[in-house]
C-alpha cells in the first residue's frame, strides 16, 4: 500500500490498486505505537468507511502502513471502540 499526505488528505492504494482518498481523522496510542484513523474523504455513503493503519514519523516524514497482523488489528479495533463506548453521552 501506498500513501501520500497533502492537507491531511492520504491516498491509500488498496490491494486492487484502487486510490482511496482517506482524511486524517484521529491519531491513537496504544500499546506503545500510534495507530491513525482515516476516514472516506468522497464517499457518498451516510456512514465513510473508516481506514485504521499504523502510523509511524521519522524526522518530518509521516508513515501509514497496513497492519497485516489479525491478533493486532483486533485488539486495537477493540480498544478503539472503547474509546467511543466513553465519548457517548450517558441518556436518563
């Protein structure tokens, strides 16, 4: 996978070889990596999909690479929702 940042916009290249313009929605740390969320910049649907990808810096460069490993994949989904279990308003 390739990807490119200008104005927080990243290009993706999915396994197909499809460009999917992703914006940077959030940067999570977990477990001692960061982890970035992308959402669908030109989607049409209701809900964007959303991209989770390892995040990494070096110097002024910026990294999005795939997670290829399920177990970690899973485990940061997880605690991901999580943190969106907290963000939601408790109703009375």
């Amino acid at each position: 996978m390739t990807e490119e940042m200008e104005n927080n916009i990243i290009e993706v290249i999915d396994d197909d070889g499809t460009v999917i313009k992703c914006e940077l929605y959030d940067i999570i740390e977990f477990e001692g990596n960061q982890y970035a969320l992308l959402v669908e910049a030109e989607s049409d649907e209701e809900e964007p999909e959303v991209v989770l990808m390892r995040y990494t810096e070096e110097g002024e460069e910026s990294f999005f690479e795939t997670i290829d490993d399920d177990a970690e994949f899973e485990k940061v989904s997880a605690y991901i929702e999580t943190l969106e279990d907290e963000e939601e308003p408790v109703e009375e």
